[in-house]
C-alpha cells in the first residue's frame, strides 16, 4: 500500500501518532488483563514502525 501526504499533513500524523502512542502506554500499564495488555504492546509496536517510517521522511518525499 502507498500513502501520499504533504508535509503539514505529515506533521500532523505524527503528532496525532505520538499522543495516541502516550495514550496507549497509559494503558497498557492500567491494564490487568494479560490478554488485552498483549494486545495493547501488538498495537503499539505497529504504532512505532509507523511514527519510525514518517519520521525518516524526507520532507521532499512528504510534500507529494
């Protein structure tokens, strides 16, 4: 899959992405449940390879 974004649109996902990822940490050390815990560290890791891919973007590349 290919995602075309502009650079004010870049910056915003990553601002968006990184409260949501202290959210989810928030979270995941409330939690309980083993289960949903785990559940919870599956989405954050996908949460930081996508934060890590915008935060390597060239600004060039992200004005599309």
């Amino acid at each position: 899959m290919h995602l075309e974004v502009s650079s004010p649109e870049c910056f915003l996902l990553l601002e968006i992405l990184q409260a949501y990822r202290t959210d989810l940490t928030a979270e995941i050390l409330r939690t309980d449940s083993v289960t949903y815990r785990k559940e919870l560290k599956e989405e954050e890791a996908i949460v930081d390879r996508i934060l890590g891919r915008l935060r390597d973007l060239k600004p060039s590349e992200a004005a599309a």
